[in-house]
C-alpha cells in the first residue's frame, strides 16, 4: 500500500533516479566538454594562425574556421548539461537517502495513528451505548460511567500523541520530498535551457525522432486499411505493419537507451507490437477446427453438385436425350460454381476487429451467400450451417478481441496526440 502525505498528497516511496550515475554521465560531459574546448582552439590556430597556416591551405584554414562555432556549442551545451546534473544529483542523493531511511517509520506512524483513530471510536461508541438504555434494561452505574469516561479520556489522548508523531514525521518528508521536487524541476529546466543556449541540435537524433513519428503515423494507417483488405494484398499490407512496428520498437528502445525518450513511449511501441501478434494468436487459437475459405468453397461446391444434379431430369429411351447424363453433370457444376461465388477483397473491418483478422470474416461471407443462393437443398444447408457455427469465433473471443483492438489503438492514437502522461527522461537517471 501506498502512502500519501496528508497535506501536499506526495506518495510515499523511493524517489527514482541513480545519484552516482548521474555525477558519472556529468563528469564526463566535462571531460567531453573540455575536449571540444581544446579542439575549438586548434581550429581557431588552423584558421587563423600562419604557422598552421604554412601546414595546410587555404581550404582547409575555411573548413577549421567554419567547424569552429559548432564545436563552441556542443562544448557549451555538454558543459552547461553538466553543471546542471552535477548541481542535481547531491540533491537527488540525499532525499533519496533520507527517504530510505525514514519511510518504514512514517509508515509505521501512520499505522499506529489509525489503530488509534479506531481505538477512540470504540471507546467512543462503547460510551453512547451505555446511554442508550432500554425500558427492561438497568440503568448503568456510576462506576460504569466513570470507567466508559476513562476509556475515552485514555483513547483520544493516545490518539492525538499517535496524530502528532504522524504530523510531525509527514511534515519531514514533506519538506524533503518538496526540496527534491525544486531541484528536479531546475535540472530539467536548466538542461532545456542549455540545449537552447547553445543553439544546436543532434541531428542524427531529431531526424530519427522525425522518422518515428511519420513511421508512427503510416504503421497506425496501414493498420486501419488492412482491416477492410483480405487475400494477398491484406497478407501483404499486415506484413507491411509488423515490419514498421518492429522497426518503431527499435529506434525507441534506442532512443531511450540515451535517455531521448521515456519509458512509456518503449512499453506503448512494445505494446503495439504484441497487440498484433495476439490478435492473431487469439483468432487462431479460437478458430481451431475451422474451416478456411479454400476449404469452405471445396466442401460446399462438392455437396452443391450432387444435389443439383438429382433435381434434373434423368435419361430416358429417346436417342434424343441420351447424353442427359454429361449435360447433367456439366450443368450441376456450372450451377454448383454460380451458386457458390468467390467473395471479394474487400470485407467488413468491424468483422475484422471482433475476428482478430479479415479470413474469417471473408470465409462467413461465403457461407452465408451459399446459403442463401442454395436454400432449396436441405442436405447442403445443413452442411453450410455446421460450418458457419465452426466458423464463427465464440462471444468471449470476439470480446476479447475487441477489447485488444480498442486498448491498442487507444493507447496508440492517444500517445500521437500527446494523450498519454508521461515522466521525463531524467527521471531515469
């Protein structure tokens, strides 16, 4: 169970974030930072300096005069950053430490002070009940109202000595967790406003940032599209979206491996990834000892024939219809064919959502047509039934998968417009 201070609300736990990771990342920012310094300066005695000068060309004296002031930025930038964290992680450090040490005892405070709250109420109450006397009751005794009266004196004095050791230990973990709390919020500013101090940017890492995003976008569309889109083409639109999403995990898990994102836009990218990979996984499973669509039009044609084929005249003496027999059955498979049409592409995309993929809903949209062109033979009726019900997933699966199209996509559009909280990034260092 989690605590939270009766006053601000701050949760009682151990703060997140490693003290001497971040005293490490900082020193060797300074360390980077003063090897840009030095490489600033040899750029500025290349350009600009004869004996340097006599070394190169003119060519080169352009392109060390030109690189310099973007190594005078990422110098500023990495110093500044580093400042920032070497200013924040003492801070970091002691309210975690503090926190460490004191949280069991808050919470044993909190604890005692509740078991005295419920103490005082019993007291309480065992004191009314005593004057709640009913006409074939006695009335209590002096001694009995003197010892009810004792009893509450005694339990509302333990608790406001319990109130006041919880006050006192909420209010020390208050000031700490407060302290922290300032000091975080102006490390992350202060690491914002180096970034825009300096003026520059990591390109590689913000035209990756890019590339997610538009990636984001396409991975979510192609997602929607190949709801509505079934054969090859709705196999080859899926694989299309299974390749982007495991292509959008990596660059998040490589954006937060430096600490360029956090750990909510990774687990949603993950989550994405194995809400498809479930979705088929659940559809499968639920149609096991289904029919598919190839094997549903070979069962039905195979008991259409048969059964077209006995409603038609058979042969006679006349020499005129003795090839009855072949035009029968020539006919019965023509008939059998049109009955039974191949369904299009397109499907019905609500049916894809609750089916957990668009083959089921495309093997039902066979069925039910053969149904209804071949309702005058009972025997193949029959069989189309069995095979709608194996067909049809069950009312729990297609909640199931209802439910995990409606999470994913929630979560997924809801982090593309900035829905989704998140923590910062600094929180995990």
């Amino acid at each position: 169970m989690t605590y939270r201070s009766p006053t601000a609300g701050y949760a009682l736990r151990p703060l997140a974030g490693n003290p001497d990771k971040i005293e490490t990342d900082a020193a060797s920012f300074i360390r980077l930072a003063d090897d840009l310094d030095a490489l600033s300066s040899e750029l500025q005695a290349i350009g600009t300096s004869d004996v340097h000068r006599s070394k190169g060309t003119d060519a080169l004296a352009e392109l060390a005069l030109k690189a310099k002031p973007e190594v005078d930025k990422a110098e500023q930038r990495y110093r500044s950053t580093a400042e920032v964290l070497q200013a924040y992680a003492p801070q970091l450090r002691k309210a975690k430490d503090w926190i460490d040490d004191h949280q069991e005892s808050i919470e044993q405070a909190e604890r005692d002070w509740e078991a005295a709250v419920e103490a005082a109420e019993d007291a309480r109450r065992e004191q009314r009940s005593l004057t709640r006397v009913m006409p074939w009751e006695d009335d209590p005794t002096d001694a009995e109202l003197t010892a009810a009266q004792g009893a509450v004196s005694s339990a509302e004095g333990a608790e406001s000595t319990a109130k006041g050791i919880r006050d006192e230990r909420w209010e020390s973990f208050e000031t700490v967790f407060s302290t922290w709390s300032d000091a975080y919020d102006d490390a992350v500013a202060g690491v914002d406003g180096a970034i825009e101090a300096a003026g520059n940017n990591d390109g590689f890492w913000e035209g990756l940032a890019d590339f997610l995003d538009i990636l984001g976008w396409v991975v979510t569309g192609l997602a929607i599209i190949a709801l509505f889109v079934s054969g090859p083409i709705g196999l080859a639109l899926m694989a299309l979206v299974v390749v982007g999403s495991l292509v959008l995990l990596a660059g998040k898990i490589a954006q937060y491996a430096t600490g360029r994102t956090t750990w909510q836009d990774v687990a949603l990218a993950g989550f994405a990834l194995v809400t498809l990979g479930a979705g088929g996984a659940i559809a499968r499973v639920a149609s096991k000892g289904a029919p598919t669509l190839s094997g549903a039009i070979g069962a039905t044609r195979a008991a259409a024939r048969p059964a077209i084929r006995s409603g038609m005249r058979g042969p006679t003496l006349n020499p005129f219809t003795w090839h009855r027999p072949l035009s029968n059955r020539v006919s019965a498979w023509g008939q059998a064919r049109a009955a039974t049409p191949r369904p299009g592409m397109l499907v019905n995309g609500f049916d894809s959502i609750r089916f957990g993929g668009t083959e089921t809903g495309r093997t039902l949209q066979f069925l039910n047509t053969a149904r209804s062109n071949l309702r005058q033979y009972p025997g193949v009726v029959n069989g189309i039934d069995d095979m709608i019900a194996r067909a049809t997933p069950s009312v729990a699966s297609q909640v199931g998968q209802f439910s995990l199209w409606s999470v994913g996509t929630g979560l997924d559009l809801g982090d593309k417009f900035g829905l989704v909280p998140k923590s910062d990034p600094l929180v995990r260092l």
